[in-house]
C-alpha cells in the first residue's frame, strides 16, 4: 500500500511538474507574441508613410486632372460667352443702326 501511494505521489509530482513547465511554456510563447505584435505595430507605423504615399501620389495627380479638365471646361465656356456676347453685340448695333436709319419702322 505505501509503494502504491508513494507511486501516486510521485506521479503527482511529475503532473505538477508537467503542468508547471507547461504554464511557462505558454507564458512564454504568450510573451513572444505580444513582443512580435508590438514589433510590427512599431514597424507599421514606421513604414506608415511609405504605405500611404503611393495612394497620395495618385490621389494628387487625379486631382491635378480634375482642375485641368474645370480649367479647359471654364475657357471653352469662357470662349462661347466671349462669342454669343460678340454676335448680340452685332445684333443690337444693327437693330440700334436700322432704328436710327428708319425711325418709322
């Protein structure tokens, strides 16, 4: 009887030591991670602004198209009133000439 419960102590023994080891082992890969996560949340924000500049390149050159394109739009608009304002104008100094010439019409 006392060799059973000497084999059931060390048995326990050896359980606890297992399980001992085996909470280090986890505490210890729980630790690396988190020290991994933490590298990479620091090499993120490091690298943040290499990330983004592409996509702020591109942002800046579509926008400098879209003034250009409001540009070309506002002179050709610009041109068209330019051209409708010189064809009335042409119009009303006729109608203002034939009035002078024939007042009775």
């Amino acid at each position: 009887m006392e060799d059973v419960i000497g084999r059931l102590l060390e048995a326990e023994l050896k359980a606890e030591a297992i399980v001992g080891e085996a909470n280090r082992r986890r505490e210890a890969l729980i630790n690396e991670a988190r020290a991994k996560a933490q590298l990479m949340e620091q090499q993120f924000e490091t690298n943040r602004e290499q990330l983004r500049a592409p996509f702020l390149k591109e942002a800046e050159a579509r926008a400098r198209e879209a003034v250009a394109e409001l540009g070309r739009k506002y002179l050709e608009r610009q041109r068209n009133l330019r051209e409708l304002a010189a064809r009335h104008e042409q119009e009303a100094t006729a109608a203002a000439l034939a009035l002078i010439l024939d007042p009775g019409r």
